[in-house]
C-alpha cells in the first residue's frame, strides 16, 4: 500500500505523564518499556501479574511530521490497532477505534496543516473497557472465567487470548501491529481486492473486484495483468463505495499444489484502476469441501485440483504473547518446522488474530494449507448491540477480501467452540434461547459476508460441527463434520480411548508435555525445577494440568529419578498419545480425512499441548510426527474383538506404491524373531490392510517392530508395545554417541546400543533439527542421524545428552 509511512519517530508516555521514551511501530508497549528498561522481563517466574498496570494505564503516542503535499483526498490508514484508542490530528480528534482486527481509514483531508503536523494515539485501558462494556450491557454475556485471568475481552474485538487462556500469559497487548500510512488520492481511493477463481476443465477464470471509495463521479479504466495476459475497460464510478470487476481466463494452467502433492507455483497479477494500482503473486487451485451424505453418515474431506487429500496438520495460535516478538523470522522457523514434519494443513484458531500477509505468504510458498477461523473463541458475544456486529461485518469483509489473494486458503470457518459454549454457563442454560438467537446472528452475519464476498474456498459454521444450522456435539459425533476430541486429556483417560472414535476429520485434539530443561532454565531458578513449585505452576495455565501429565507417567511409565527424567518422560508420553490418536485414525481412511492436533507452537515457556515449545525447539511429538505424518507409512493396530495385531499400509500420494514390509519380534534382551516379509501395491490415497497377526504373537517381555521401503523414495520403521512401557524391563541400555561431520560439512551422530532402546533422544529441545530422533535403537543396526537444519539461537545453549526409556 503506497503513501507515506508515519511508523517511525514516536514518543511513547503515561497519559496522566512521566517520562518518555521512543517508540517506533508496528511495536506493543510492554515490548518499549521491557527495551528501555522499565520493566523486566515478563515470562520470568511469577512476574506476570506485577506487570498489570501496563494494561491498566492509559498511554500516549505522539510524533510530528512535516506535509507539503499537493492538492486531493488524504487518508490515514492504521493496521491492527490494539485496540481502543482516540486519534487525534493536530488538536482535533478524528477518530475512536475499537478493532484490532480492523483496517481504518481516515479521512484527515481537513485536518492536515502544511508544514509542521502532529499526531497523537490516545490508548484507553483495554481491560478496563472490558469491564465497563460488560457493566453497560442490558443483560450478563458470560466469558470463559476458567480461561481467562483478565474477565470479559468477549466485549473487546482483539485476540481473546490477550486474557490469558489454558496455555498463554495474560499481559493484554497494547498497540499498532501494522502500518501507520498517510495515502494519497485524487477521486479513487483503492481500499480492497477481491479475487476468486472459476476451474473447469483445464481451464481458470479469475476475477478481480476493485474495491474502490470514490469522492465524485468519474470514469476510470481498470486493468488486470497476468500470466501473460491483460484486460482492460473503463468503469463509471459514482460517489461512495464501489465494486468493479474484471476477469481473464488461462489454458491449462500451472497450478499450485499442497505440499507432497505438487509443486507451488505462483503467478504475478498487476492491477491498476485509475492512479492506484497493486501486485501480488497469486497460486492457481481449486479448493472443495465434500460433505455430502454416505452409509456412515456425511463426509468432512477436501478436494484439491479434483484430488482428494488426508490433510496432516496442527493447529496454530499467535506466535508470541508480545506480538512485536512474532517477527517474520520467528513465523518463518515455526513454519519450516511445520514443513519438515510433514504437514499439510494448519488450523488458524479462532481466540488468536488473523495473521498478517506474510504469513499466508510463507504458507503458500510452503504448500501450507490454512484453516481460517473467525475470530471468536470459546464465549458468547454481544451480537445483540448493533454498533458492536456492525464492526464485525466489517472486519469480517476485509480480511475476506484480504485473504482471497493467496492460494493457501481453503476453509472460512465461523468460529472455535461457540456451539458448545452455549452449555457452559448457567445463564445461557437457564435461557438458551435468548443466547442461540444472539449467537445465530453473529454466525448468519459471517456466512452472509462469505456468500456476498464469494470466495473460491468453502464456510464452515463453526468447529467443532456437525453442519449447517445444527447445534449438535460435534465433540462426540464421528460420523458427520469436524470433530474436537479431549476426552483422553481432560478426563484423563488412557491413549487407547483414542481407538473408540473414527471423526471423519479431528481438528482439535492433544496431549501435554513439559518444556525442554533448556526452556525451563529461562524462566526459572533452580529451585523452581520441581513440577510441583509455585512457578512451574504458574507456567502451567490448564487447571491439574501438572498432575495430569505426572499421572500419565505413574500409568504407564516406571517413575523417574530426576527432574530432568520428568520432563523428557513427559514429552516421551506426548507423543504416544499424539502417535496412538493420528496412526489409528489415518488407518481408516478415507473415513477420516484429516487430523489437526492441538497445538503447534507455544506464546510463551509454559508446560502446553505444543509439539514446538517457545523459542521453536522440537519436542519429542514434532520428531514422532514427523515419521507418522510421513506421506506413506506402516503402523500395527490392535483388534479389541480378537486380541490380535492388524498392519496397515498409508499412501497419501496420488500415485500407487510398492511396498516390501518386514516385521519381526524384539526381545527386551536384544532377541529378534522374524515374522515374515510382504510385498504389496498400495493405491494411492488409501489405507489398505497388509496382513493380521493372531493373538500372542508378540511373546510376553517382547514387542512388535518393522519395517518397509519401495526402494525408493518412500521408507522408514515403526514399533508396537502390546502393553505398557513400564511393563517391560528394558534395563539400561549402553549407548554410544559419535559425533562427526560428514564429507559435505553437515554435522552427524552415530548412535549405538548393546540392547533395545525406545525413544532414544539426542539434543531434543537443541538448534539443530535432526534427521531424525525419538527412535527405537536395537543391537547391532547403528542409526546415522545428520542435521537438516541449523537454527538461529534464542535460549541459551545446553550440550547434547541422550535419553532413552529405562528399566524397572
């Protein structure tokens, strides 16, 4: 967006006064007064809530700026204001915003002065806002109370986790995350872009909507480039909001792909309508969402370019509870890990914010698909005020629009949970009417705006849902719609409850760990390295969550020695109850077709559902996942009707593979019996059954292993315990660590053992990404491990150790 950027040369103050400090945006004020000294560090121990008085104080940003210009229309255009706070322009306010999610422009035609200028950003206390909007509604609008330390930001449109939540910090944010432009304008003012694209047979239509503001009737031309192509006409435009479109259409395109399943090629689009003019690269693709009814029930699967793909994926939330932190670099890291996992697919979750461009911009490069939620999380919402949806429908149209140029896209989703939260408070049970109809017509708003915007991608209600216009449990229905399974974590049931489910696609599901020792050495001292402190309490936001995860240790580990041997054995457990849920679901494809697990990244160092803990390290599930997120894979699934072992082969490619298997029994002594060798086709995006071993062939003190290869591309091993780990004594195997560097300079560990070792970790949590860890190391079969990838340090650096699961 072309103009004059005004986001350098603040000055930041009380607004009751004090001292000054500069302030450059896009930038959050706990990030200037953390940079100057004012405060410290807010992820420390318990320092947390020592720091509300940021969020409770009112706050000054003011710079000057000298204007020379020409005649025409002056537009002051802010980005992401965080997120009630008066503009003032030379003395005269001009504005009171209230959207962090918003795109403002202001027209300050009048108020600008030749010469000198000043502007200031008057920002009022966000949670006092809160409070007094909660106060001022004509009847209670319940809020997540157990989620949320700071009550009632279901009033305040900014991301509902800013409260606090089961896995973040509650500092809410203040300030600009975009850019603050001065734009100017003759009579056309270009606000939004909206593309779709129309695929049928080989061919694309795309269209273009300029969206254009206009202060008197004019005739302008617009035009559309791309792929080789222009068009060209001219449009009457009249006073006001107007919508002019124009489409091309392209012969056998290059199309754009999701990763494993074609290559991402982007295109440039140039367009131009009178003296305003944007570029973007663009993907090609078509993007389904099939629904329909089958003998189980109705289907929830994707269809790409008429290809229907298993989406492997996770969910994502803001890359950092102090949003100035969220830089491209950090983003681009969390995604190429993503990448490298093998995903498809991530869910961007409704109570965090709608990221900004580059963002959709590396998933698209990455072949990333991206789940779009709404924002609206795990509450009612006042949708009765008018002046409060209003807001909503607008904000909800820009990022439409916003979004309709990167291929990525493929799913505008209403919101997270807001079906089910109409059960969990006594007031909207006491009325549910009352509640429903508020929330009927936030959602019909959104599905509305989608309708009339008309992207190429599909609407979703909510999630979890069963479908349009039902409010049933779409936490518990596996037969239609997305599902959000938590039975196993918040009822602390065992993994194998994870087999008593087929979703046709789970979205939100997961199972917590600790942090790396290297994590929580950032944020602690050494007395608080015990799971039961107070500070290792605090960075722990879902209630019991510590003892839960210590539970599951008791069940099915023996207990550890150390705290160290805690926290490994915790991220151990993880990923079993991640490898249990996503290897038997992805078995019974093409019933289920996709599983998101919750949650990718962390805010903040906290003990959470996160597979990337904060700062970016791998815990052991991202390694796990990346093997059972692997295009093509074995895994062993036990039948509960005959107390047998079942192999299934998964081929999420398009093509047909073959594939040798071999499976054989391992001792805990190192004793290995063969069971046999198969070789089968696998078809292509299918589960098939390789074979069915009976009940106890797995002699008692022995577990299942094997492994497979198309001599090609496609390889790997996996493992199946019978029972529980700590009902084998595994002893303490003797492993040896060599370290080198290969001929080509990348650095490499040989890893050795004289007895079976599960789950052996090398440098889990380190800047190196392995590749490969969290393996099964038997006698006499060494394992090379090599880096794929070197990342930037952000934690101080703790030398590699390996690990594996101990006897009794």
């Amino acid at each position: 967006m072309t103009g004059i950027s005004l986001d350098a040369g603040w000055s930041l103050t009380r607004a009751d006064g004090g001292a000054i400090w500069p302030m450059d945006f896009p930038n959050d004020i706990h990030s200037v007064l953390l940079k100057q000294g004012v405060i410290p560090d807010p992820y420390w121990r318990d320092r947390e809530t020592e720091l509300d008085w940021v969020h409770d104080s009112e706050w000054l940003a003011s710079r000057e700026f000298d204007f020379s210009g020409t005649s025409g229309r002056y537009t002051l255009t802010l980005e992401g204001v965080d997120c009630h706070v008066n503009v003032v322009l030379n003395g005269t306010e001009i504005a009171q915003l209230g959207n962090r999610f918003m795109r403002h422009d202001l027209d300050v035609t009048q108020a600008l002065l030749q010469g000198a200028n000043r502007i200031e950003l008057r920002f009022r206390s966000n949670s006092r806002i809160a409070q007094a909007k909660a106060q001022a509604f004509p009847f209670p609008v319940p809020h997540i109370h157990w989620n949320n330390r700071l009550p009632h930001y279901n009033f305040l449109r900014k991301p509902q986790c800013d409260a606090g939540w089961d896995w973040n910090i509650a500092l809410s944010p203040i300030g600009v995350h975009g850019g603050i432009r001065l734009r100017r304008s003759e009579a056309i003012r270009l606000d939004d872009v909206m593309l779709r694209q129309i695929h049928k047979n080989g061919h694309v239509r795309l269209e273009v909507d300029f969206l254009t503001d206009v202060s008197h009737p004019i005739e302008a031309e617009a035009v559309l480039q791309v792929c080789g192509q222009t068009q060209r006409k001219t449009v009457q435009l009249w006073p006001g909001q107007n919508r002019s479109t124009l489409s091309v259409g392209i012969e056998n395109p290059r199309l754009w792909w999701p990763a494993g399943h074609g290559p991402q090629d982007m295109h440039d689009l140039e367009i131009r309508i009178g003296d305003q003019a944007r570029r973007y690269r663009i993907g090609l693709r078509q993007i389904e969402l099939l629904t329909g009814p089958d003998t189980i029930g109705n289907r929830f699967a994707f269809r790409v370019n008429g290809r229907e793909i298993f989406m492997r994926g996770a969910n994502w939330i803001p890359a950092d509870a102090l949003p100035t932190r969220a830089t491209r670099e950090v983003v681009a890291d969390l995604l190429d890990s993503a990448a490298l996992a093998n995903m498809s697919m991530l869910r961007v979750w409704g109570g965090g914010t709608y990221e900004p461009d580059f963002f959709y911009e590396m998933c698209s490069e990455r072949g990333l698909l991206v789940w779009q939620d709404f924002m609206f999380a795990c509450n009612l919402y006042p949708a009765a005020d008018r002046k409060w949806l209003d807001g909503v429908r607008i904000e909800a149209r820009q990022n439409v629009r916003r979004l309709s140029v990167h291929p990525c896209m493929a799913l505008w989703c209403g919101d997270n949970e807001l079906v089910g939260a109409l059960g969990w408070f006594p007031e909207s049970k006491a009325d549910r009417d009352r509640y429903l109809a508020m929330y009927d017509r936030l959602n019909h708003a959104l599905e509305e705006i989608v309708q009339d915007e008309a992207p190429d991608i599909p609407w979703w209600p909510s999630s979890p849902s069963v479908g349009p216009l039902n409010f049933g449990d779409g936490w518990h229905d596996d037969t239609r719609g997305d599902m959000h399974f938590w039975d196993v974590w918040h009822s602390a049931k065992d993994f194998a409850h994870y087999r008593s489910v087929k979703p046709r696609f789970c979205s939100e599901f997961g199972f917590q760990s600790f942090p790396s020792a290297r994590v929580i050495e950032s944020f602690t001292e050494p007395a608080d390295r015990n799971v039961s402190s107070r500070v290792m309490d605090v960075h722990q936001r879902n209630p019991g969550g510590n003892s839960r995860i210590v539970e599951t240790l008791a069940r099915y580990c023996t207990f550890p020695d150390s705290f160290d041997d805690m926290i490994w054995l915790s991220q151990i457990a993880q990923g079993l109850a991640m490898k249990t849920a996503i290897e038997n679901w992805r078995s019974t494809k093409p019933r289920c077709m996709g599983t998101l697990y919750w949650q990718l990244n962390d805010t903040w160092p906290v003990a959470s559902w996160s597979s990337l803990e904060y700062g970016g390290g791998w815990k052991a599930v991202h390694y796990m996942a990346r093997r059972f997120y692997a295009p093509v894979m074995v895994t062993a699934q036990p039948d509960a009707g005959t107390g047998g072992i079942t192999l299934v082969a998964i081929n999420d490619t398009d093509q047909p593979v073959r594939l040798d298997v071999s499976v054989r029994t391992v001792r805990i002594d190192g004793e290995m019996r063969p069971l046999g060798q198969w070789s089968l086709s696998t078809p292509p995006d299918r589960a098939v059954e390789i074979m069915r071993l009976p009940a106890n062939t797995v002699p008692d003190g022995s577990f299942l292993h094997f492994e497979w290869t198309d001599n090609g591309l496609h390889h790997g091993e996996n493992e199946y315990l019978p029972k529980r780990p700590k009902d084998y004594d595994f002893g303490n195997a003797s492993i040896m660590a060599q370290t080198s560097v290969s001929a080509d300079g990348v650095p490499q560990v040989l890893l050795t053992t004289d007895r079976p070792a599960l789950w052996v970790t090398w440098d889990l949590g380190g800047d190196r990404i392995w590749s490969d860890n969290c393996i099964t190391l038997l006698p006499d079969r060494p394992r090379l491990l090599t880096v794929m990838r070197e990342r930037q340090a952000k934690l101080p650096i703790r030398p590699p150790e390996v690990r594996a699961m101990k006897g009794r």
